[in-house]
C-alpha cells in the first residue's frame, strides 16, 4: 500500500513536471522507474521493465540509423559542408562506431580547420581506440582554438580533458606529437 502512494506521488511529481523532460532519455528513465514500481506493488516481476528497457534502446538505435542516414542524403547533396559531417561523425559516436566518427570528424577539419568542436570530439574518439598521440594532438588544438576564441568554458573543458590524456598515456614531455 505504502509503495501505491510512493507511485501516485511520482506519477503527480512527473505530471507537474513534464515541462522540465526536454530530454526524452530522462523522461524515458522516469517512465522506467515508474514501470518497476508498478512491478513491485503488482507482484509481476521486472521482466516488463527490461522489456521496456531493451524496447527503448531499439528505438533510440533506430532513431540513430535514420539521423545517419538523412545526414549521408545531405551530405551528398553538399559534400564540402563541415557540420554535416560533424553531425554524423556525432551520430556514429552514439552507436559505437568510432573509426567511422573518426572518419567523419577528420572531414569536417579538412573543410573547416579551426573546427574546436571537430577536433575536441576526434580526440575523444582517438582516446576510445586508444591512440593517445593524436588524442592529445587534437586536444591541444581544440584548446588552442577555443584559446583563440576566447571561449572559456571550452578552453577548462580541454584542460580538463588534456589532464584525464596526459594521466592515461604519459606527460607531455614524454610524447612526441609531431607528424
């Protein structure tokens, strides 16, 4: 009984709420809570959860496929368009497929070479497969773009990054990231 009135307090919470869920994978988390409650003051288990949970990660990975597809449409239309690429070099990021972002993410610096955002997420990508030397290249330059730009919350996000680099692949002496 105690947890029927915990579930109409969310359920109401959510309702009052609904506004502040821009994101929907939040919205979805809470409707996912809201399923294991339901679960547990019916007694019919947490398979509908999983179920609901393996349901959403479907439809976010189909979402994804058709972001990258209506991108590839674009970009052939405009291949020389730096942000296109980005974008798919994002969405390939979502699913995991990080020589493909790579790829991507390289492009849109040759169309655009003071891209931060490129190079910021190239050298993320370049740290998932483990290629510390140009991970930390990448992140100098993004650093040093956003420097230039006077961007302030890019340049403490770069540091901040190049600290985690650094710590992971050796000092700055200790590399060398000439070509």
């Amino acid at each position: 009984m105690i947890l029927l009135k915990i579930l109409a307090t969310v359920v109401l919470h959510l309702l009052d709420n609904r506004k502040k869920f821009k994101d929907k994978y939040k919205m979805n988390r809470w409707c996912l809570l809201l399923g294991a409650l339901f679960c547990l003051t019916t007694g019919s288990g947490f398979r509908a959860v999983v179920h609901a949970d393996e349901l959403g990660f479907k439809q976010y990975r189909e979402n994804v496929l058709k972001q990258i597809a209506e991108y590839k449409a674009a970009l052939k239309k405009d291949p020389s368009d730096a942000q296109g690429h980005f974008r798919l070099g994002v969405s390939y990021q979502a699913l995991g497929r990080h020589e493909e972002e790579i790829g991507e993410y390289l492009e849109a610096i040759r169309l655009e070479p003071d891209f931060a955002e490129a190079h910021f997420n190239l050298a993320q990508a370049y740290d998932l497969t483990e290629d510390g030397v140009h991970s930390i290249r990448h992140m100098l330059r993004a650093r040093q773009i956003y420097s230039a730009r006077r961007n302030h919350r890019g340049i403490r996000t770069s540091q901040r990054q190049l600290r985690g680099l650094y710590e992971k692949y050796g000092t700055e002496d200790s590399i060398d990231l000439r070509d």
